[in-house]
C-alpha cells in the first residue's frame, strides 16, 4: 500500500519530535513539557494512520479530528518552548513550520470528508 502525503508527513514530525525530546534530554532542558509534546507530537501520525483504517466515514472524521486537536497541542507546546527561551526561535520556526503544515493538510482532508 502506497503511504500517503499527509501520513508520511506525520511521521517525518514524529521522528523529529522524538529527537527533540533527546535533544532536551541531553542538553539538560528537559522539562514537563517535552514530555506532553512528546504525547502530543506522536500522536498526530498515530491518529492519522488509525483514521486510515476506520471502520466508517464518521470514524475517520472523529480520527482526523483527534489529530487535528494534537496538531493544536504540538503547536502550543512549541510555542512555550520557544517563548521560554528553552528553544531558540530558529530551532522552533521548523518545527513550528511542518506542525502549521500538517494542520493545514488536516483541515482541507476534513473538510473534503465531510463533503
């Protein structure tokens, strides 16, 4: 089965959300919050996958949905991370890029579902 576009992208972020969290790890930064975008990042691809295999219309929807949501998390956190100085503003602005790009690709794959 060919991977998708929006499933290969999810998985790419997840891999780099991963290093992060060693990144922070080894740099001492670690912090309660490279644990939940940890969560959070992962995430996104896990439901994206899932949605692939939903047993109806409704349950990829609800799937893409919960993505969409983690999407808005990973964001957040990234965010926080960069404000608080814990990441530079240029380690951010990639991350904070491809997390803005997935939800985009979310938003438009919903609202061709629901169509």
């Amino acid at each position: 089965m060919k991977e998708n576009a929006l499933t290969a992208k999810s998985i790419d972020f997840a891999a780099r959300i991963v290093k992060l969290q060693n990144y922070l790890a080894k740099t001492k930064k670690e912090t309660i919050i490279s644990k939940q975008i940890g969560r959070s990042g992962t995430s996104i691809g896990a439901n994206i996958h899932e949605a692939n295999y939903g047993q109806s219309k409704a349950d990829f929807i609800s799937k893409l949905h919960i993505a969409l949501k983690e999407t808005a998390e990973t964001e957040y956190w990234l965010k926080v991370l960069i404000k608080s100085e814990i990441l530079k503003p240029e380690e951010g602005a990639s991350l904070l890029d491809d997390c803005t790009e997935i939800k985009r690709i979310l938003i438009a794959s919903l609202n061709t579902a629901k169509e």
